[in-house]
C-alpha cells in the first residue's frame, strides 16, 4: 500500500518544476523588456559610455539573477510554512508535508536549476533584445525560444510517473530542457553520474549562451532600424569579439 507520503514525494517535484518555470520566464522576460525600452529611450548609449557592452549585458543579467533568488526564496518560506501549518490545522500533521518541501534534495536542485535554466535563457533573451527597438519586433525572434520553453510543461505528467524513464533520460540531456525535466527528476532519483554530466553540460551551454550573446549585444545595442534577420545574428556569432560586421543585406 503506497502511503499519502510517498504519492506526495512521487508529485513534489511538479510543483517546483512550475515554480521553476514560472521564475525563469518571468525573470528571463523582465530581462528583455527593460533591454528594449533601454534602447528604445537611449539610455543604453549613456550607459555604454562608461563601461563595455558585456560589462552591461553581465551586470543587467547579474542583477535580475539576486532579484529572482529573493523572489524565488520568499516563495520557498511561504510553501514551507504553509505544508507544515496547513496539516496541523486539517488533523493531519503526520503527513510531513512539510519536510517534504524542504527536503535538502528539492531545494538545492530547485536554486541550481533556477540559476542555470535562468542564465540560459537570459543571455539568449538578452540578445534577442539588444537587436529590437521594440515588444512587437521580438516577438517573431522568441518563437524559437519560448516553444522549447513550453515542452517541459506538457511533459511533467509523463516525467513525472517515469522518473527514470527513456523519454525522462533524454530530454535531461537536451541543454534548454535539462533545469525543467532533472527537477521533475528529482523523485527519483537520477543516479549520480547523469547529475554530473547535465551539470557540466548546462556550464558549458550557459558559456556558450554568454558568448554569443555578448557577440549579439556588441553589435545590436546600438543598431537602429529595421532589425536584422536571422541569418545576420549567426552571421555575427562566427565574428571574432573585436571585429564589427560587414555591411548589413540591403544597406
């Protein structure tokens, strides 16, 4: 017989998974957002005249990380508090709900896959905004992005009732998944070596991330007009960091 304590460390995971989803897209999307009304209104040229474009970029997506981790903490207290109060208030204070929810396990793996699906998803959404002068022209450019963004959602139920399954090892290892489907993981658990290989392979899509976008926002930040196609912006990722594009298609 399963008791009420298993079934809820078996579904646990679902609720950090959305936590998790919820934190990184908000953030990530703050993140365009302030971009683009940056360049629209010229700030970013007063900013950029006294330190470098990556300099920038690191310290906008620096900052909303610190902001998110409050964020994301407060909510941590305020689910903690509330399973463990809740039970005792319903007569059922031997569920330890509580415990589950702060569960060691649960809350490393909630803040590293925050920070990583967070620094991920930032840098592409920082570049994408550093080349729109406006909401409306990036939208077309983070269709690429947000659908990846959505799989993990409609996949939660089935990671969730396979932990360890094929589909579950699989999509661990594609980088714009791994933060989502490793916390929905979280009950299984994975065994230890895949913890290691998807946290070596998340810091090493992360710098590539950062990369290319300090190559994006070099270029796009102050780049006015139509913005460019994308084409263009993998045009730009083959540049070396000093080097200025050739003349746009169409100038």
């Amino acid at each position: 017989e399963v008791s009420a304590v298993d079934t809820a460390r078996q579904w646990a995971p679902m609720i950090f998974v959305y936590l998790l989803w919820i934190a990184v897209f908000t953030n990530s999307q703050a993140l365009l957002t302030n971009t683009i009304e940056e360049k629209s209104t010229r700030v970013i040229e007063v900013l950029l005249s006294s330190i470098s474009p990556f300099e920038l970029m690191a310290g906008k997506i620096a900052g909303m990380a610190a902001s998110g981790l409050t964020v994301v903490g407060t909510w941590a207290i305020c689910i903690g508090i509330a399973l463990t109060v809740v039970p005792e208030m319903l007569g059922a204070s031997g569920a330890s709900f509580g415990g589950i929810a702060v569960d060691p396990l649960y809350l490393l793996s909630f803040i590293f896959y925050f920070l990583s699906g967070y620094l991920l998803y930032a840098s592409l959404l920082v570049g994408i905004g550093s080349v729109c002068n406006s909401l409306k022209e990036a939208q077309n450019l983070m269709l690429p992005i947000m659908i990846p963004l959505m799989v993990p959602l409609m996949a939660m139920v089935l990671i969730s009732q396979d932990p360890n399954g094929t589909l579950a090892r699989v999509m661990s290892f594609i980088p714009l998944f791994t933060p989502f489907i490793m916390m929905n993981r979280a009950a299984g658990p994975p065994p230890l070596w895949e913890y290691l290989a998807t946290t070596v392979l998340m810091i090493v899509s992360i710098y590539l991330a950062v990369r290319g976008a300090g190559k994006v926002f070099r270029i796009g930040i102050l780049m006015t007009g139509k913005p460019p196609r994308l084409r263009e912006i993998v045009r730009w990722l083959t540049l070396k960091e000093d080097v200025n594009p050739p003349e746009r298609d169409g100038d």
